[in-house]
C-alpha cells in the first residue's frame, strides 16, 4: 500500500511539472519581458512610474512588450491580439500606445532582433482626439535611433537592456510633441489592472477577425496589415512597424 501511495504522489509531482507554464517572463510595471535579461533599476522606475504617469497626463494606455515567440501572421498582428487579449487602453475607445519587440533566443542565453523590422509601434485613438496615424509616426520616429541592430545583435544582452531604457525615455520626452497631437481627455479614476500573462499559444480565438486593412509602416514605406477588432464597435487604429 505504501508502494502505490508512493507512485501515485510522483505521478502527481510529474503532472505538476509538465503544466508548469512553458515560458517564464518578468514584468516591470506596464513593461513586459519575456526574455528576463533586461531588467534594470531604470527599466523598473519607467515601467512602475514614469510611463503610468505619462499614461494619465495623455489620458493613453503606454505599454512595452518584448516578446520571444509570435504566433501570428506579423508582429502588426501580434501587437492587435495582444492589445485585445489583456485588455489594454483607456475608457470607452480603449486608447493606448504600445511598443512591441521580437527577439529570438540565442545560444547562450542570448536574444538578437533577426530582422530589423522586428519591432512595432501600435496605436489606437478615436477620430475625435485626433490623428492616430500621426501620433503613431512620432512615437516610431522617437523610437527608432534605439532600435539599431547593433544594439539587438545577441552579443551584449546589456547592450540591448540600456537600449530599451533608452527608447522609453526617448518616447516620454516626445510628451509635448504627443499632447499637442491629442485632444486632452483626463484619465479614468481607476487604472486599467496589470495583469499576469503567462502566453498561449494562440490568442485570438475569442475575437472576430475582419479582413480591414489598416497602414503598417515599414521602413519609409507603407503596407496593408490585417487587424483584429473585437466583435463590439469598430476602432481606429494604426501600426508602424520597423
């Protein structure tokens, strides 16, 4: 009897292990990251302070998701489902701002950006606030000198950590150029929750996915992307991809 009793607690203990989520992922406040290397005392101050209070000045949800995995068809994609999937933005129009990188995992416990398309401005905001176009081409403009591929070679993971802090700030001293660009609406009294979010692999099943094209920046060009709105009311929405 003690026998069975014993196999039946490994089994268990053996059951446990293969549910444990298959990726880890470390999050500083509105900034999310999977590859849990670039963490530093100024990542977690823009993370748990400087962008919320950015978020109400602007009456925008700001948030960072460095990613290690993309499940969708392109990062524009991923940056839509995410969005919708953990319920980011602001009142009624659910307005928000969000930066999303894609690095690989390297030998070493190393990330790299592969491409350097790989990272993307996403934006929602109503027509009445303004140009959600022209909002999402300054934080990509603000952003840009950050994403270097030297910065995201793999090589020196600090390297990328120092980058990423860099962008952040670089986005919130473009506040005078953004608040210009938006209509002031204050932001609600309660904050949207940080939620803990351990990735499936598929994320959209719950969200109609309409064949809308939307602009997706890419270098100085401009593309159709697919976007997914949820199945209530039509937003508008924007992406600036690398």
């Amino acid at each position: 009897m003690k026998k069975a009793y014993t196999a039946l607690a490994l089994a268990f203990l053996l059951a446990l292990s293969l549910c444990s989520p298959a990726m880890a992922a470390m999050e500083y406040g509105v900034i999310y990251d999977e590859t849990e290397s670039l963490g530093s005392q100024e990542l977690t101050m823009q993370g748990e302070q400087a962008l919320p209070q950015l978020s109400q000045t602007l009456g925008l949800d700001l948030r960072v998701d460095v990613l290690t995995q993309n499940s969708y068809d392109g990062l524009g994609d991923a940056a839509a489902g995410i969005y919708e999937e953990y319920d980011y933005g602001y009142g009624e129009h659910k307005e928000g701002v969000t930066l999303t990188i894609l690095l690989e995992p390297q030998d070493g416990d190393t990330y790299r950006m592969v491409d350097e398309n790989d990272w993307c401005v996403y934006t929602r905001l109503s027509d009445e606030r303004g140009s959600g176009q022209e909002l999402s081409d300054a934080v990509y403009d603000a952003v840009q000198p950050y994403m270097a591929a030297r910065a995201w070679n793999g090589e020196d993971m600090t390297m990328s950590a120092v980058a990423l802090t860099q962008a952040v700030d670089a986005w919130q001293k473009r506040r005078r150029s953004t608040s210009a660009q938006i209509a002031r609406r204050p932001a609600p009294a309660r904050m949207p929750v940080w939620k803990n979010r351990c990735r499936a692999a598929s994320r959209c099943s719950m969200y109609l996915m309409l064949q809308t094209f939307f602009p997706m920046r890419s270098g100085k060009s401009w593309s159709s992307g697919r976007s997914y709105f949820p199945k209530a009311g039509l937003r508008r929405l924007f992406c600036s991809c690398g």
